[in-house]
C-alpha cells in the first residue's frame, strides 16, 4: 500500500501544471477571479485563493493573460481574459497534452507504439 503523504505530495505536482492549463483554458472567456475559481471547482479543480492569485499575476507577467480593473455592482473587480500570446500558447500546450495523454494511455494498456 502507498504512503499517503507521498501520494499527496504528487497528487500536488501533478495538479499544478494541470492548473495552468485549466486557468487558461478557463480565460479563453474573459472572467474574474472569484467566477474563475468556482468554474474550476465545478470542473473538479478547486483551487484555493492563496494559489490562483499569485498563478494569475505570474501568468500575466509572462504575456499569456490581459487584465483590467472595472466597477461591476458597486466593487472594483479584476477581469482576466488571455492575451494573444496566451492563445498561441494555450494551443502548443493543448498539443503536448494529446500527446502525454496519448502515451499514458498506450503505457496504461501496456501498449507499445
């Protein structure tokens, strides 16, 4: 049996490039934060403010995101969408994903390619 502790630890690395595909995946329609959030949470990614927060500001510093601060019923509220490069990218990385699922998939059915 596997040591629980372990497990998280790589559930976490797992998770954590998953995320940022999801978060881009996700601002393909402009979002903020909070509507982000929870759409990931339905989607079966739940990710804690202390995490997405600082992934959103180190994915705009990188070019991949836009923002831009609007009032929407009486508060002040950070709107995300992604920028253009953040299309080329998303793309590149949709690509390397279909294949890393597809040789998991192959390793998994003890298939050979």
């Amino acid at each position: 049996m596997g040591d629980e502790a372990t497990f998280d630890k790589l559930r976490v690395e797992l998770r954590r490039g998953a995320l940022v595909m999801a978060v881009l995946l996700s601002l393909r329609t402009e979002r903020y934060g909070y509507t982000l959030r929870s759409d990931l949470e339905e989607a079966g990614l739940p990710i804690d403010e202390g995490a997405l927060y600082p992934l959103l500001r180190r994915l705009e510093s990188q070019g991949l995101l836009k923002s831009e601060w609007r009032e929407d019923a009486k508060r002040n509220k950070r709107y995300y969408r992604l920028s253009p490069e953040g299309e080329t990218m998303l793309a590149q990385l949709r690509d390397e994903w279909d294949g890393i699922s597809n040789s998991i998939t192959r390793l998994s059915s003890g298939g050979r390619s």
